[in-house]
C-alpha cells in the first residue's frame, strides 16, 4: 500500500512531467523533451499510442507544435481536451 510520501512523490513526478510536456516551442532539444513526457503518460494510460506517434515525429521538430497534427489525424480527443486545444 503506497505511503503518503509515495503519493506526494507520484504527484510531484506527474506535475513535473505536465511541465514538460508543456515545454514551448523553439527552445532548443523541446521536442524531445515533450516527447519523452508522452512517454510518460503514454505508460500511465493517460495517452493512446496514436498520440503518443504525433510526439514522437515530432521529437526532433523542436518548433512543430504536435497538436495541431493530433486534431488533424483525429487521434487523441481526450488529450487535446485535457491540454485545453480545440
């Protein structure tokens, strides 16, 4: 059973993780760094795979904003709800 420490440590990891996903566009290795956040939430189920694609083409695009291209493959609705896209 997860400690209170254990469940101020998962928050604390998943609001760096939320940071870093949402790392702006043309600062330099961004992409990576957005994409190695999807991972992150890729692997909590918080993301489907066909999203998580988007990030990584883009991972290397460190000015492609990858949210555009997940509302126009139609792939990942609930993401783009959640980081407030239309």
């Amino acid at each position: 059973m997860a400690s209170e420490a254990d469940d101020r440590e998962a928050e604390a990891e998943a609001a760096e993780q939320w940071g870093l996903i949402n790392t702006p566009l043309g600062e330099k290795w961004s992409g990576r760094t957005r994409y190695a956040a999807a991972m992150y939430f890729y692997k909590r189920d918080e993301m489907n795979a066909e999203t998580l694609e988007v990030y990584r083409i883009c991972a290397r695009l460190d000015n492609e904003d990858p949210l555009p291209i997940i509302r126009d493959r139609g792939v990942g609705k609930d993401w783009l709800k959640r980081m407030g896209y239309r």
